[in-house]
C-alpha cells in the first residue's frame, strides 16, 4: 500500500550545471513523499499490472504492448515463481514489435530474434502451442525449424545505420552473442563454432574484458573493455561449449567492475560519466560470473543493492532513486535469482520512500516546438513562419544553416516565435568506443545573436566535428563547448544498447555527452522509443525530442508537426527559456496515438506529464477548443 504525504519546499535552489558553464535557478516546486510497503509480491503485483488486455505486457502506463517488454516480463514473472495469466494470448499477442511495422527501421533484428525464441520457450507449453519462431522483419509465413544445423557468418557493419541480419550473421559481439543463443535455444548446433572463437578471441584484451572492436589489427585496447560485451562473449562461447580464453583474469575483471556500494558499472577504471553502478550492468556481471563458475567479490552486498533499486510501486529502477522500469525490474529479478537461488525471497521486505517532484499549476505557460522542421514552404522561409504560426508551434528548429530571413519576418509580425537553425550535420562523424565508425550523430539548434568569438568558438566545433574523432574527444572537442554556448545536443543513431547507455549516460548531469535525445521521428515508425526501446530508460532523465528530419518543404512535410511535437512549460517562448525547461524536467515529447488515454503518447519527467494532463486544451493541438496563444 502506497501513502502521499506532500511537504512544501520554499525558496530557490540553484542548480549549476557542471562543465558546461550553464546555470538554472528556479523556484522549488512542490513535492510529494511517495512510501510503499514492498516486497517479492509487490514486485510481481508491478509486473501483472503492466499486463494489456490482449494478454501481452508493454510499459508501465502506456496502452501498448511489445514483444519488447512482453519478454522480460514474462521472464521476471517466471523467476519468481508466478504463472503468467492468459499465456496463450500473451504469446499469440506478445511476439510482435514496433520496429517491425510496416516502412519501419530494420533495428535491433538479431535482439529480436533472441527474445522471440526465449519467450516462446517460455510459454509454449503453457500456452498449448508449439515454438514457432518467425525469422525476419516480416511474418511472412517462414518458421525456423527445431533441431537444425546452422553456420555462422560475419558480415562487416561499415558503419552502416543498421546491421546486416540473416539468420546466421552477425557483425559484432552482442549480435554473435544473440545470434548463437536464439540459435542453440532452437535446439540447434552451429556448424562452425571456431569462427565465434576466433572472433571473440582476437577481441579479448590483455586485462581479460572484452572489447566490441571493429577492427583487431593491433591489440584490443584493454580501456575500451566493456562489462556487458564480456558477458556476451563470455555466453556465447559458453552456448558453444567452448571454454573462456583467460578465465581468471576475465573472472578478475568482471569482480573489479564492482562499486563499494555493490552493484557494477561497465569499466573498472574509465573515466566516463556513464561509468556508473547500474542494474544492466549489474546484471550482467552476475551472469557472466556464474558462467564462468564465480561470483562477485561482495555478493551480499550486490544483494543490498539490488534491494535498494526497488521503488515504492514495487518495480525496481536502473539506479537508485530512479522510476520503474520492466526492464530494470527483469534485470534485479533475474540477477538475484542468480545470487540467491530464490529471487522472490531474495527482495526483501521493506518500506520505501521516494520524493516525487511536482509542478504546481499556474506557475508556466504550456509551449510547443518542433525540431529538424521544413525550412520553407514553396521556397518562402516568410510563408513557412506564417504556416507554422498558425499551427500553434513556438519554437521550431529548421532543417538549415540559414534562418536570418524567417527570424526576420517573424520579428517584423511580432510573433511569439522562436525560429532556429537545426541543421542535420551530415558531415559530422566519429567513432564508438570500439572504434566502430558512426554517421548521423550529430543534431544541433544554433543560439542565435552569437558575437563574433562565440561564432569563432562555435565554428571550431562544427570543424571538429567533421574529424572522424573517437567519442571521448567528440566529447570534449564538439558536443561540450556546443552546450557551453546554449544548445541541444543529439544523435539520430546510436546504433546499439550498449552504445546508448555510454553516450546518453555521459550527458546526464549536465556532463558533457548527448543531453537530449530523439523519441519521435518523422517517419512513419514515429514512436523511436518503441522503434529502439531502450531508449525507454531516459525518458524523464533527458528532453526527449521530436524532430520531422525534413527533406522538403513544408507542404510536404506538414504531417510531422501534426503528429509529433515538443510542449515546453516556462515564462517564455525564447531559446534560454526552453532550454530552461529542458535542464529542468520540464519538456513532454507528445506522439499522436489514438490507442493512448490522451489521445497521444507522452515522453517526460512524471511532474512535467501530469502537468499537461490536467491542461490540454491548452496543447493538444489537434483539437478546435486548443489555446493557439498562451
């Protein structure tokens, strides 16, 4: 049972956004005690409350269901000993994902595939059905059979935006790693098991970790180790049955992961701020330890940690202090079963409490912006400022380096419109952490009014940008003296979960990484959090965007501000304002979805999503009562 005790929290705190000269001073607003008495049973009730009426489980508060969520909830259910209610409808229902829509991104096939056959091994006996696993982007009839006999094949990314996929292949660890799991989970043998060896092997640095290389001319730098490409090459090799090169320093590598507080952050040592104890992590430390006949340093502290990630609704977060998740809940569950033996019993019972941020009404007006928008309507930037005036927009980042004319004219009619430019900076390139060669990372609004050393200092970073450079000098080199100056910094692409989790995690804080990131795409996926899942884990951590990456003129691409768009809560329209609200919780990416309560998914900080909840005559725009002008 959850209690609400509200405290009320005067005066002004200023918070002082570390390395990137920004400062935000407002108003503590409101905020709510939120207690709980939990325990293994509160934990299964969060699970089956993200249980749709299909059968299937999507994410907490949304009306969707996913084979993405489906499978780590049924997991997490099973682990702890609860039968899943409906299993024929939550298999029949649960196997399908959004980015397998039709027009939709060919992301994350080899995950999916992986997920596929362990929730169909999960359920099938269950459900009264047998394991009928479809292979590609498509249900197009085609099943993989039990019991075969398969061969591996590396096939090169070359920087691609997706992966090859085929049954089959595989272009990195992780995909190796799910690839030979969802494989050997079929029954099935691989036919050429040296090739997996061969190409985990020559990725094995000298201090035991694994290293998601791109290229192993030269050793595997050991600083570019990875926790969770170890464990995935640590499985895999395993799945085969074949032994792990260098056991015991792998074994000592994994151990040392491990934070004083308990749980595991990816590095032992990096220097990165995504460098941090995280329930993933820890995760699959645990597991990547029991394969290899270990444990942690310190299991019954990792148990204390883990226990600590549980939040008063009975779900646990990615850290600690942070909302709900499955995905964090599957990871807890999944990792104390593995300490313990008895994951149920393994949660403690507990009382917990969480400080729930709150905004009180009255105190801002509800404006809404779009990003990467057309930057003319029939070659007039004057009629575009017209167009998307009178659609309701504020704040729009134009898809160009030139916005003088459109400022101008927008200036000249007075409206309360901000008009930027958002060019997509296609030359812009740099390399992951492996060394794995990246495009399509780099989006950016440019302040306007800069002075002339401004202008210099912001020149040098768009020219470092076009370097090719490895991340942690992108870092440093493009995206900090960027935000320095006042801007958003975001990719398209972050090409994989691991990945994701570094370069999104290194804007947290006000650090210098990503600290924005795209949850809406003018595309017909249009749901990016659906599109790449986990994604889902920064939602209400950083703004989460939607951005129309235009090609064309406005009466072409009209329908990606009628289908998404930003809604902003502050005392003014202007660029400082919104990125007032952006450092602040205060930003709800809105997708139109008919499926969905309001009429639309919503993305952003809990305080931020209710606020506009209780408004929405004042933004839902697609409604002929909605406040055109707050």
């Amino acid at each position: 049972m959850m209690s609400l005790h509200k405290s009320f929290l005067h005066g002004l705190c200023c918070a002082v956004i570390a390395g990137c000269g920004l400062q935000a001073c407002s108003a503590q607003a409101p905020a709510a005690e939120v207690e709980g008495q939990v325990d293994g049973r509160a934990t299964i009730a969060y699970l089956l409350g993200c249980q749709k009426p299909n059968g299937a489980f999507g994410p907490d508060g949304y009306a969707h269901s996913d084979l993405a969520w489906n499978y780590p909830a049924v997991r997490a259910l099973v682990l702890l000993g609860e039968p899943i209610p409906r299993p024929r409808d939550c298999l029949v229902n649960g196997v399908w994902a959004a980015f397998r829509e039709p027009d939709a991104h060919r992301t994350n096939l080899h995950w999916d595939l992986y997920q596929k056959v362990q929730l169909n091994r999960l359920l099938h006996r269950a459900a009264g059905l047998p394991i009928a696993v479809f292979p590609g982007q498509r249900d197009d009839g085609r099943r993989l059979e039990l019991g075969n006999r398969w061969t591996l094949k590396f096939e090169d990314r070359k920087g691609a935006y997706y992966g090859p996929y085929g049954v089959g292949v595989f272009y990195d660890v992780s995909t190796l790693w799910y690839t030979v799991s969802a494989l050997t989970g079929l029954d099935g043998t691989i036919a050429n098991s040296d090739l997996a060896k061969e190409f985990l092997v020559a990725r094995q640095s000298a201090n035991g970790g694994f290293v998601d290389a791109y290229r192993v001319d030269t050793p595997p730098d050991p600083t570019a180790a990875h926790l969770v490409i170890t464990c995935h090459a640590v499985m895999a090799l395993r799945a085969l049955g074949l032994e792990v090169p260098q056991r015991d320093a792998c074994v000592e590598f994994l151990r040392t992961c491990q934070t004083p507080d308990g749980g595991f952050r990816w590095s032992p040592s990096h220097g990165a701020h995504s460098n941090q104890a995280d329930a993933w992590y820890t995760w699959a430390a645990v597991r990547a330890l029991d394969a290899l006949g270990a444990r942690p340093r310190d299991p019954a502290r990792c148990v204390a940690w883990l226990n600590g990630l549980q939040n008063p609704d009975g779900g646990f977060g990615d850290r600690p202090g942070w909302d709900s998740r499955i995905y964090s809940t599957y990871y807890a569950v999944h990792a104390l079963q593995v300490l313990t033996g008895d994951a149920r019993n393994a949660i403690a019972a507990k009382r917990v409490s969480r400080s729930v941020a709150q905004i009180a009404d009255g105190k801002y007006r509800i404006f809404q912006a779009h990003f990467k928008s057309a930057a003319d309507l029939a070659g007039s930037p004057a009629d575009m400022v017209d167009e998307v005036r009178k659609m309701g927009l504020h704040l729009i980042g134009a898809k160009t380096e030139d916005v003088t004319a459109a400022r101008a004219h927008a200036a000249d009619r007075g409206y309360a419109l901000e008009v930027l430019a958002n060019p997509e900076n296609y030359s812009h390139k740099l390399r992951w952490l492996g060394g794995d060669p990246a495009d399509h990372v780099s989006n950016w609004l440019v302040p306007p009014q800069l002075s002339a050393d401004e202008r210099r200092r912001w020149e040098q970073a768009a020219a470092a940008g076009r370097a090719g450079l490895p991340w942690e000098a992108f870092k440093q080199q493009v995206i900090r003296p960027a935000l320095q100056l006042g801007t958003v910094f975001y990719p398209e692409l972050d090409f994989s979960m691991t990945n994701a989790y570094l370069v999104y995690d290194d804007g947290l804080d006000g650090q210098p990484g990503y600290n924005a990131f795209l949850a809406a795409l003018g595309w017909p996926a249009w749901d990016w959090v659906r599109q790449t899942p986990y994604r889902e884990r920064w939602v209400g951590k950083l703004p989460a965007l939607a951005d129309g990456d235009a090609h064309g003129d406005l009466a072409k691409w009209r329908s990606r501000p009628e289908k998404q768009r930003v809604l902003y809560l502050a005392a003014g329209h202007q660029l400082p304002h919104f990125l007032d609200a952006c450092r602040n919780g205060r930003t709800v990416c809105v997708i139109r979805d008919g499926r969905e309560p309001e009429g639309a998914v919503l993305y952003g900080t809990r305080s931020a999503v209710e606020y506009v909840k209780r408004h929405p005559a004042q933004w839902q725009w697609w409604t002929e009562n909605v406040g055109r002008k707050p």
